[in-house]
C-alpha cells in the first residue's frame, strides 16, 4: 500500500490548536494546496473519495506554518478604522454621541 504523508485542512487546524486558518490564509503565507489529482491519481476509489475536494498540504509543513503565524502575529496590528456612535433613539439625520 502506497503511504501518503499528507494531512487536509482541518487536520492542519487541529495540529494548530490554538488558531484556525482557512486555505486562502494558508496562501496568504505561502503555502498552496497540493494537486489533488496527482495524489489520487494511483489509489484505490475507497481512498480517493476522502481526498477528492479536501485542501491537502505535506504534513511536515505544520512547523513552518506554525512559524509563519507567529511570525505574522509579531507584527504590529493595523488600526481599527474609526466610526461614530449613534444613539438607539437617533432618527435620520440625527448626532452621534
């Protein structure tokens, strides 16, 4: 039996436990899906229907991904943009506090 090290996204999140990342975040930092047709293209149906539509990654890329977050959580935080308060009882047109 060919062995795979291979994990898929949610996989990945739980290795993580303490964040979540989506594939576009992942991409965000470098790291892009494997091809899953390449991985199935060898393996038995069975096997193959897990991995069809799931986000595949090398299982050995956690560390580094765990890095790249860090990394990106040391940085400073953008400003939150600025807004104005309304009153519940303000109509249209009405102040802001």
């Amino acid at each position: 039996m060919h062995h795979l090290n291979i994990i898929n996204l949610s996989q990945v999140n739980h290795a993580l436990a303490i964040a979540s990342v989506n594939a576009a975040q992942l991409a965000e930092l470098g790291f892009h899906p494997l091809d899953n047709k390449a991985i199935c293209e060898n393996l038995p149906p069975e096997q193959t229907r897990q991995l069809r539509n799931a986000k595949l990654y090398p299982a050995d890329s956690v560390p580094r991904i765990r890095q790249a977050l860090a990394a990106r959580l040391a940085l400073p935080a953008a400003p939150a943009p600025g807004y104005e308060r309304k009153c519940a009882d303000d109509t249209e047109g009405g102040g802001t506090d």
